[in-house]
C-alpha cells in the first residue's frame, strides 16, 4: 500500500506465505489455489409413490464430479407423511401415513434438489396364480395405479376385463407362474377389492389368500371380499389407515377359509355405521377376537354379523361392548351351529339395542345364557331370539328384566326341544310387549311353566302358539296370564299339550276373541273348571278348542257363559271320548253362536244331554254332526233345540249315535224355519220308531236326504212328511233300513213338489211290502234305485204304480234292481213311463216278474 495511513485486510482462504517487517513498507505475495465448488444435485427420483411404512432409496450426484466438497443434508417437510435419512450416502425415505410432502436435499454451498413425495393408497395381500387368464381384483378402471409383483417395481403390466364401462376386473399381463404365490402390492388406487360379481356379471378371480395391507380414504368395504374362499387370514393392522369407513356390509361374507382374525381389526373405524353380513358364512371361523367391535359407537347395524359361522363356539368377550348407536342385532349368530355359549358382556353398553330377532336362532350347541346377557339392552324386538338352540335346557331367571321396551317375543324359544322348564315371573312386567307367539312352541321337553311367567304384560296381545306341541308340559303356573288385559288371542296356546292336566286362569284376559284350537289334544285334562271362560264378551271362536282332549270328563257350570261375541264352536268337543258331564248353563247368554258344527262329535261317552243345553242359542241355523257318532247317547231331551228358534239345517246332526232309542215327539216343535234334515240320524242302529209328528211343526222342510239311513226302523208312520209340502228330494232317506217291513201307501202324499226319489229304500233288505200308489199324484221325475237291494219285496209292481200313466218319469236306472221276489209284470210297468230316458238294471234279477224273460235287455243289464 502506497499511503501509509490506510489499513487494509486481506482474507486468504488456503495456505499462504509471506514476510513482514516491523516498519516502512510492506510487501505480501499471496499463492491462491482455485477450490471447486457444489454446483448441482442430481437424484436418482424425483417423485416418490409409496405405501405407508414402505422405504425407497434415493441415490444422490453432487456435480461437478471432481466438486472437493460433496456432503450435503436432508430435510422433510412434514414428518407425519414421511421420513427421510442419509443411509451409506443415499437417502431413505419412509412413508408414514397417506399425503404428500417434500424431501429436500441440500449442498454445504447450499444448493438443492426436491424428491416429491406422495404416501398414497395401497392394497397389499398374498395371491396364488391358479390360472394366469384370471383376474386378481376388481377396481375402477380410471385409477393410475400401479402393481408390484413382488420384485419391488412398480409396473402398469395388466390390462382390464370390464365389468361395466366404469369398472372392470384386472388381469396381469406380466409372466406369472401358475402355482406360485405372489406377494401384490397395487399402489394408488381407492377402489381395489375382490368382488367377484357385478350386476349379472360373474368372474372367478386367482385366490386371494392374505390381505396385508389395506390403505385409502375409501367410504365403504360393501363386499370387498365377499366370497374369497381362499383367503385364510388378515393381518394385524391390515385395516388401521382407513379412516373414512362408513360401510363394511359382507366385507368377509362367505370367506370359508378364514380360521382367524387379528384383535383391534376395526378399533380405528370410528365413523362406520353398517357390518351386516360381515363375515356371514365364515364357515372355518372359530372364535371371535375379544372387543372385536367394542367402542365403535356409530355402528347401527350388525344384522347376520357372524350368521352361519358354524365353527364359531362363543360370541366373545366384550364383542360389541360400548356400541351405543347400534340398534340392530338381527340374525348376528344365527345357524352358528357349533356356538357354546352367549359369551361374556357382549352387548354390555348396547343402550340403543331394539332388534333381536333371530340373533341365535339355530344355534343348537347353545348350552348357557349369560345372565346379564341384555343387562343394558332397553329392548323392543326378540322374535326367535333363541329359536331351535336344541340344546339349551335350563334359562336364567328374568333374563329380559331390564328390556322394559320390548315388544315382541315370538318364537323367542320356539323349537328348544331340550328346554325343561321356564322359571316363575320371567317376563313378569315387561310393560310394552304386545306379541307372545309361538315363544315355547316345540319345547317338546318342557315340564313346568312357572308362576306369573306372563303376569303384568298388560299390552300383550298375542299368545297363539305359546306352547304349541310341549307334549310333556304337565304344570303351567294358574296366574301365568295375571294382569294381561290386552290379550287378545290364544289361538292354539296349548294345542298338543298331551300331559297338561289343568287350565290356567283367563280371569283378567276379558280382551280375548279367539281360542281356537286352545287346547286341542290335551289328552290329559280331566276337566273345564266353572266359569273358565264366563264373560269373555269379546271372544268369537273356540274352534276345536278341546278337540281330542280324550281324558276330559266334565264341563263346569257356566264354563262359556255370557260370552256375548261368540259365534263359532266348531269341533270344540270332537272326540272327547271320556266326556260325561255338561253343565246345562255351559253356553248361557251365548246368543251369537251361529256355529256348532261338530261341537260334540265323537263324544262317545256322552249319554245324557241337559235340557237347556242350547236354550240361549238363539242365533243357530245349523247344526252339521253336532252329535255325530256320540255313540252312548240314548235319548234326547224335548226342548233341546226349543231355543233354537232359527234353525235351518240338521245335517249329520245324530249321525251314527248307534245307541238312539228314543226321538221326543216335540223335538223340532219350536224349529219353524227348518229346511234340511240331511243325514240327521244316520247310522242310529238302536232307532226303532219314529214320532209321527217329529216334522210336523217344519212346514219348509224341503228336502230328506238320508234323514233315516241306516238306522234300525222297523216301520215308518204314515203322516210322517204330511206337514211338509214343499219337499222336492228324497234321495237314501230309509236307506239300508235293515229292518224295515213295509212303506205305507200315503207316505208322500203330501210331497206335492217331490220329484227326487233316488235310493229311497235302497238295501232295505227285509222290506216285503209297499203301499198301493206310493207316487201317484206327484210329479216324480227320477225314482232311480228307489228299491234298489230290496231282496224280500214282493209286492206287485203294478200296485205300486197303479195307475194307467207316470208320464213325469224319466229316470228308473236300477229301481227295482235284484228285487229278485218282485211279483207282476215289467212290460205293463215299461209301458207306464212313456218318456223314460234312463233304464238299465230297471229290472236286475227281477226273476219272478211274470215275463221277466221277455224283458228287453237294457232293461235288465246296460245291453240290449
């Protein structure tokens, strides 16, 4: 420096040499050598795609290549998505969690280069290649996604079979074994899965064995490996990055080959609100994780859950602990066929559950229920809850005691055939439940049904079927129906209880309107308490209420009384064969009934009949084999139908009462409006007379269809139809009257309007005699087999039709057929009935007809 005065300093980088004096002048040389400098980072990728929890390494050029300085450092700009770290020189980048983010990378000069890096969607499992034509998944085909077979590069080598112009199936285009696994990792993709079907469209796809990985922000897993019967296991943590999950409807339905799942495998689904069907059919799925859905609170739905799981032994451990919105549990365990027992606080916390039906129906290893099993349940539908669990013997007492918003229990054990007894007060104050049906039909070893079991269900209305077919149920609690005053129907409530031997009270059921079929078959009861039913102003059938119940022997006074509605007592009483006491005020105030078809059929130890058995009756028309085959009944009272003042039709109504002697002569006096006494006293072999003015007081009577078949009569009263004109058909009426001898002349003289007498006397094998113009004067158009079997009649044929024309006749096929001591002459009587248009077998072995050989054969046979 020239100016002494200056300063001046002098920054030398490297080595440097020099001299220096103490005074004057200085003079300095410098040596510089030229240091090369970071001028560019080159990376070996610039954007990354990868899986959560998958490494990438980056390789990192530092120009110019003879650059003395070539560290540099690394930088993320969001750690959450990934990571990045030196590692021999390179850089390792980790995905994290799904996003996107920067890798930086930096020179000490400070220069840098950006790796991009996107954490993006993954589905990871574990294939075999049984066929490499065949489709490994199912996605939507305007994804950019990639698949890495295994050798780590992602690759685009596949094409697509479409499904619909949106999503097809894909299939590789890679060189793959068949028979080998492969480890598949398709990047990028928020559609992936293994659905097989689409609309009518159905693929079989290579078998997914492992699901690893399973990534996205996907809303929904509806099917997404429903039916992959090969896959056998789902890894830990398989399901954690899916945060946005609403609906996993038959994620796993049908996986057949499933043994296992992973615990916690749902614990991050926090919003999803549906797994009906998730694992319906996991046939080889044998236990059930502890918690497995505990704590999602949104879930409503878990209908068929584990349906037809049927290896499953035990429904778990806290299982849908604290799932608060839930509400419906329908067919969860349904055909689990191998279930042991209810598992521990399953439903503990369930505060919204309202529907159960069918939640272990068929789950016939079932062998204990948890006590505490609904604890926090409030209720509402148990239909077939426990439908078929064979093996269930014993219930815990008051099992629904805190579901006071139940309402329905139908067929809620139906089927438990190994089921001994329900324990007292069971569902005792469950205050909404209006249905009971079927809820023990087929328990067919239940023995006692305890106290009050029903008591306080004050809005129960349905009890049909409550224990139908428990064949050996002998003790039902009297108060089992206690306070329920909505009941409405029992229809079949203890059909086929064979070994009950007492009614229990119905005192407070005044809402009731049917018991039909109530106790059919109790083949054990003795007897029908007085006023069982009295004042059941509602009721309107007891339709084979007590058919079969063969030990019943008395019915108590006022047993029906005053129930008003009641219009049908079909078969009440058939075949109460023990039955010889009834209460003659039994149907008092009875005034509706309108049908007693049936009522006391077969009753064939009944041989006395109160007087005023009927007497309120007052809205009866019919009574078909009311009485039929009661064969002790030897006679009847006078005034037993004297109530029945609208009486129409006595079809069967004695029929076969083989032990009837004696008809009151006034027996129909008060049945005015009759009109059909069909079949009346068939069969009654015993009756031997019959009053001559048993229809007098029937003037519309207009027909006497087998009236007297069978029966033993030996002659028959003159008058007998004198009082009704308007009868137009006598067909069998005296029918195989074995006994009888003779028909008096007038005995349809008053039948103005008859024109049917087909079969009349038919088999009337001892009758000799017939009056002199029985059908004169009326205007008879078919007399076909009126004596036909008639083997002793040898009266002569033209007495009988003794006069010169019966031009009405047209039809006398096999009337005088094997009479064969019919006397007269068969032509004289052919020439009578000039407009006949039906003949054969008129004369069958007629043989001592005077010209019986010189009767044409159509006459006698069907041949000329």
């Amino acid at each position: 420096a020239r100016n002494l005065r200056s300063w001046f300093s002098v920054h030398v980088f490297g080595r440097l040499q020099g001299t220096s004096y103490a005074a004057g002048y200085m003079y300095a040389t410098e040596k510089i050598t030229p240091r090369f400098v970071q001028l560019q980072v080159i990376l070996s990728r610039y954007e990354l795609n990868l899986a959560p929890g998958d490494a990438e390494t980056v390789t990192v050029t530092i120009l110019p290549e003879y650059a003395e300085d070539k560290t540099f450092t690394v930088t993320t700009s969001d750690k959450t998505i990934a990571t990045a770290r030196i590692v021999n020189g390179a850089i390792l980048v980790t995905g994290v969690k799904r996003g996107t983010c920067s890798v930086t990378v930096t020179t000490t000069n400070g220069v840098s280069a950006v790796i991009n890096v996107k954490v993006v969607a993954v589905m990871k499992f574990i294939t075999r290649i049984d066929n490499a034509s065949r489709p490994l998944f199912y996605v939507r085909m305007d994804e950019d996604f990639t698949i890495d077979y295994g050798d780590g590069t992602d690759s685009r080598e596949y094409r697509f079979d479409a499904a619909s112009a949106v999503y097809g199936w894909v299939i590789p285009t890679r060189d793959v074994v068949e028979g080998e696994e492969y480890t598949i990792t398709v990047k990028n993709t928020e559609t992936a899965s293994f659905q097989r079907t689409s609309g009518n469209v159905s693929v079989t796809l290579n078998p997914v064995q492992e699901i690893i990985l399973l990534t996205g922000d996907r809303d929904n897993l509806v099917s997404f490996a429903s039916g992959a019967t090969g896959l056998y296991k789902v890894h830990a943590g398989a399901f954690d990055d899916l945060p946005n999950i609403q609906n996993c409807n038959s994620v796993f339905r049908g996986c057949s080959s499933l043994t296992e799942l992973p615990e916690l495998l749902f614990a991050r689904f926090s919003g999803t609100t549906n797994f009906s069907s998730a694992f319906y059919g996991c046939t080889a799925l044998a236990a059930v994780p502890d918690g497995l859905f505990s704590e999602l609170s949104q879930v409503t739905l878990f209908t068929s859950v584990f349906e037809n799981c049927t290896r499953l032994l035990s429904a778990g451990k806290n299982t849908f602990q604290g799932c608060a919105a839930a509400t419906h549990f329908t067919s969860a365990f349904s055909g689990c066929t191998s279930l042991i027992d209810t598992g521990t606080g399953i439903f503990d916390g369930c505060v919204s559950g309202n529907n159960f039906g069918y939640t272990f129906d068929g789950c016939r290893a079932l062998t204990t229920l948890s006590e505490d099993l609904f604890s926090d349940v409030p209720g509402g539908v148990f239909t077939a809850i426990f439908r078929n669990c064979t093996a269930l013997t014993q219930l815990p007492p008051r099992l629904f005691r805190n579901c006071l918003e139940a309402t329905h229990f139908g067929g809620a054990f139906s089927g438990c055939t190994q089921l001994l007894s329900v324990p007292d007060e069971f569902f005792k104050d469950l205050p909404l439940v209006n249905h009971f049906g079927t809820v023990f039909s087929g328990c067919s070893s239940l023995v006692k049904a305890g106290k009050a079991v029903f008591s306080g269900c004050a809005l129960a209305q349905t009890f049909s079927s409550a224990f139908y077919y428990c064949r050996v149920l002998e003790e039902v609690g009297d108060d089992i129906f206690e306070g329920c005053v909505s009941a409405t129907t029992f229809a079949s409530v203890f059909n086929s209880c064979t070994a009950l031997t007492a009614l229990p009270s119905f005192v407070d059921c005044n809402k009731a309107t049917s018991f039909d079929r109530a106790f059919y078959a109790c083949s054990s009861l003795t007897s029908i308490r007085a006023e069982a039913f009295a004042g059941k102003a509602l009721v309107t059938t007891f339709y084979y209420a007590f058919t079969q119940c063969t030990s019943l022997k008395t019915i108590g006074a006022g047993a029906f009384r005053d129930c008003g509605s009641l219009t049908n007592l079909t078969c009440t009483f058939m075949g109460c064969t023990a039955l010889v006491s009834l209460a003659g005020d039994m149907f008092a105030g009875c005034s509706k009934v309108t049908n007693v078809t049936g009522l006391f059929n077969q009753c064939s130890g009944l041989a006395v009949l109160p007087e005023k058995l009927f007497s309120d009756l007052t809205s009866l028309t019919a009574m078909g084999s009311t009485f039929q085959d009661c064969t002790a009944l030897a006679a009847l009272p006078s005034d037993l139908f004297a109530g029945c003042v609208n009486l129409t039709s006595l079809t069967l109504t004695f029929s076969g009462c083989t032990a009837l002697a004696v008809l009151p002569a006034d027996l129909l006096k008060h049945n005015t409006l009759l009109i059909s006494a069909g079949s009346t006293f068939y069969g009654c072999a015993a009756l031997v007379n019959i009053p001559p003015s048993l229809f007098a007081s029937c003037p519309l009577i207009t027909a006497f269809g087998a009236t007297f078949q069978n029966t033993g009569v030996v002659e028959i009263p003159e008058n007998l139809f004198s009082g009704n004109p308007l009868v137009t058909a006598y067909g069998q009426t005296f029918r195989g009257c074995k006994n009888l001898r003779s028909v008096p002349a007038g005995l349809f003289v008053a039948s103005i309007n008859a024109t049917t007498f087909t079969n009349v006397f038919a088999e009337c094998v001892a009758l000799e005699e017939v009056g002199a113009g029985l059908l004169n004067n009326l205007p008879a158009t078919t007399i076909g087999y009126l004596f036909d079997g008639c083997v002793q009649l040898r009266t002569n044929v033209s007495t009988i039709f003794n006069l010169s024309s019966y031009s009405t006749i047209v039809t006398t096929t096999a009337t005088f057929r094997g009479c064969s001591a019919l006397t007269g002459k068969g032509l004289v009587f052919m020439g009578k009935v000039p407009n006949i248009t039906a003949h054969y077998y008129a004369f069958y072995n007629c043989t001592s007809l005077d010209d019986f050989a010189d009767l044409p054969g159509n006459w006698i046979t069907n041949k000329l």
